[in-house]
C-alpha cells in the first residue's frame, strides 16, 4: 500500500528532472537556433514554428524495417492520447536525407495515416541533424561528423518543455515507456 501511495505522489506531484537548462551555451535552446530544415511539405521550418509547444522528437528513417515503424506506431498512439491539443508539437528527423526526401517523408505521412496539423516530418543537411542529435538532444553517445559513413540509429523519444529544455528519454519500443512519455507530457504540460 505504501509502494502504491508513494509511486501516485511521485507520478502525479514530482517534477522531472531537467537535463539542460535554457540559455546555457551548447543546450538546445542554442542548437534549435541556427537549424535549417524543411518538413514532409516542402516548408522550411524555423525554432519560432516550436515557440510555447511541447515537443516531442524522433529520429528514424523511411526505409527502416524494424524499430522505426514501432516507434512510429508509439508516437501515433502518443497523438491520439492529445488530439484535441493544441500544446503539442511531434517532431520526427530523418537520419537518411540523400533518401528521405520531402516527397518522401509525404508518403510516409499517409503510409501511417499521421496527423500533419501538429507532426512535422523533417530532413535537411546531414550534418546538421546528425550535429542536432548529438549535441543538441544527445541521444547518441558516439561521436561523427555526418559524412557518408556516419549513421544514427536510436530507439530514444525525448521530451522537450516549452523553454526547450529536455525533460525526458524514453525507448519508443517499449510500450511501458510509451504510458510514461504520456503521463510525463500531461506533468510538463501542467508545470507551465
């Protein structure tokens, strides 16, 4: 019973942890500055299109056969959960740009039925992502430089508060990490 009660208070009252703090050089606040990236509609995204949203980010590839469409999947569940939100913006980076093409990244849009009005599907320069998800969200602990031979493959959803500060990792295969991304959004969301 204690466990029960204790495991509630934490859920519901404790705030996450912040792994970065806004303003601090080398954080994503800075990273998300100077990106230059265009979405599945072709449309060139800017930090502002995040401003006062939760983000919740991912990167994956279109011709990926294994975790990429379960994460997908888990992200989609995560968008139904909110759909009469407005707070939440999903972001999803295409580690493989010479393929992942705008057009590209459209198909995969309707293969999984995603809503756009919030989801944007994202490619670019290849050192800039790969730069994006090393330093800024860090979710690789090798290092690269973006060329030719360098890829990333991770199971890794983050959770960003609206002051960009990263909240939380969570694998996007697991279906228990998945609930928790969920109730971590809804502790964020009512911290703001």
């Amino acid at each position: 019973m204690a466990y029960m009660v204790i495991n509630w208070y934490q859920n519901t009252y404790e705030k996450l942890p912040v792994f970065n703090a806004a303003g601090k050089n080398g954080n994503l606040l800075t990273q998300l500055s100077s990106f230059n990236f265009i979405n599945q509609d072709g449309r060139k995204l800017k930090k502002d299109d995040w401003d006062n949203k939760i983000i919740v980010a991912d990167f994956f590839f279109t011709h990926c056969p294994s975790i990429c469409p379960k994460m997908t999947a888990s992200l989609k569940h995560v968008d139904q959960y909110f759909k009469n939100e407005n707070f939440l913006q999903f972001v999803s980076f295409t580690v493989d740009p010479e393929r992942d093409s705008s057009k590209q990244l459209s198909k995969y849009t309707v293969l999984f039925n995603l809503n756009t009005d919030h989801w944007n599907l994202i490619t670019g320069d290849k050192k800039d992502i790969y730069k994006l998800a090393r330093n800024g969200f860090k979710i690789v602990a090798t290092d690269g430089d973006g060329g030719p031979d360098d890829f990333i493959h991770s199971d890794k959803i983050v959770l960003i508060d609206t002051q960009k500060n990263i909240r939380g990792y969570y694998n996007g295969t697991d279906a228990e990490e998945v609930k928790q991304l969920i109730a971590d959004i809804i502790k964020v969301r009512d911290e703001n």
